[in-house]
C-alpha cells in the first residue's frame, strides 16, 4: 500500500510538503509529490499538516485525523514572558482531589510534546489513593536513611528531609500532594527520560491553565532510579516498562504575587 495519496486536482505543485519533510521521504514528481523512501517516514505528520490546499494524505497520519488550526491572535510577547516565567514549583497544596477529567487533560497535553524522531513512547501511571501516596514518602524516607549510612557522599539535601520527617511529621517528599504522575517507558527505549522531561514539561506549561500546580518529585525519582526495589513494588509497574519521570500535581494552596529572577543571562557568539 502507497504510503501517500495525492489529490492531483488540488495539488499546486508549491513544494512545501517536500521541504518540511524531516526525513527526505518525499520527491517532486512528474505532476505531484511522490514518497522516494517511504521505509524513512516517522509519522510526523508534516506533510498533511502543512499542504495550504488539503492535496495530500499520508496513511500513517490521516487528513481526517488532523485538527484544523483555528486563527487564533497571536500571543504577544509581553503576555508570552509572563506566562512562561509565572511557572513556578508548587510545594503548598490544597487537600482536595483533582477530578479524573482534569488529569486526564493534563497527561492529554503531554503526548504532544516534542521527541525524538518523533518516537513519542510514553505512558502514565496516575496515584490517586492517599494512603498509598503516604506509603511511598515512608518508603523513600527509609532509602533515604540507608543512603545516609553509606556516608559523606550521600546528596546534602537527605538528613534534612529525614529529620523533618521523623521529628515533625512533614513530607518533604511529595509534599502532601493529592496525585503523583509517573512518566513510564519501554525498558529499551533509549530515548525514554528524555522524552519523558519533554511530555511532562508540557504537563506543568499546562496545568496552570487548568487551575492546578505541579513540581518535579526529585527525590523520589532518585529512588526509582537507584533500582530501591521496595518503591518499585508499590508501583506495579509492568516488566517490560521503566519509569522515567515523576512529578506531583494538585490544587494551589497559595498564589505568587510576583516573578522570581534568576541568574543573570550569559551568552557566547561564535
């Protein structure tokens, strides 16, 4: 089966599926576009996606399957700077649950982040039970303690957590957040974190337009990551898959006034 289809009434001939495609899948022909390695498509899309005169279908990304890109105005910068630096890691969270729907948006959004070559390959694990999220800070606090032992080398930030845990009762972990949200992949997929810091990068973009906050779970990634069996377990993840990336997520408890600066820009030009 022909990987492309072309609508030869339509096509103009403007060669733009050609220059967009990542690959060098497709060739101008005689009269219209036609796929020269057709083995190379990465099911990016571009090709029907870009065409100004709806010509050309590609099986592996369908005409009927894209979304028509509404004219929206266009995001001035101003507005552009402070969303994207109004982001902030959300520590302080309401105890309240986040409905399904809303969850689902937010893993929705993630899918569409950039991978590699378009290779995508992530899914998600969602904890929403309470007593299972609370059973994961204490098993992280008793990794955390059995790293401290191993001594000096052990991350600065461990005893700290350790002692507000044990002698205050906070969790410095997930933060009392009401969900976890973990990135999983095939074990042999090299590009699994990578694409996974991509797709939940999405999520956090997103989850402010949804009225929710998020923060990457770094200590608990750093368990999963070390292989600590007792965490892994609680997970259920299946064998053939790995988790990749883990990042809180519920309602604000408090809302930022102002933009935090960060380090002063440095730039070399070649």
């Amino acid at each position: 089966m022909a990987l492309i289809e072309v609508n030869t009434e339509e096509c103009i001939k403007c060669g733009i599926c050609i220059a967009a495609c990542p690959t060098g899948v497709l060739v101008m022909g005689e009269k219209v576009p036609e796929e020269l390695m057709a083995q190379n498509c990465i099911a990016c899309g571009h090709c029907v996606a870009i065409c100004p005169k709806r010509a050309i279908n590609n099986i592996k990304t369908p005409l009927e399957n894209q979304t028509e890109l509404k004219e929206l105005p266009p995001l001035d910068k101003e507005t552009a700077q402070q969303f994207l630096r109004s982001r902030r890691s959300i520590r302080c969270y309401k105890n309240t649950l986040v409905p399904q729907d809303k969850l689902l948006e937010l893993v929705e959004i993630a899918r569409f982040a950039p991978t590699a070559s378009n290779g995508q390959g992530i899914s998600y694990l969602i904890i929403n039970d309470k007593q299972l999220l609370k059973r994961v800070t204490e098993v992280v606090i008793e990794w955390m303690e059995a790293e401290v032992l191993k001594g000096p080398k052990t991350h600065w930030s461990l005893p700290l957590h350790i002692r507000a845990y044990r002698e205050q009762g906070l969790d410095n972990i997930l933060r009392d957040a009401p969900h976890l949200i973990l990135a999983m992949a095939q074990k042999d997929f090299v590009r699994g974190r990578e694409n996974s810091v991509f797709s939940l990068a999405y999520l956090e973009l997103f989850a402010p337009s949804l009225g929710l906050g998020s923060c990457w779970a770094g200590i608990v990634e750093m368990c999963i990551f070390a292989g600590y069996a007792p965490l892994l377990e609680l997970f259920n993840v299946p064998k053939d898959k790995a988790i990749t990336g883990a990042v809180m997520v519920g309602y604000p408890k408090y809302k930022f006034k102002r933009l935090v600066d960060r380090n002063p820009l440095e730039v070399h030009w070649l």
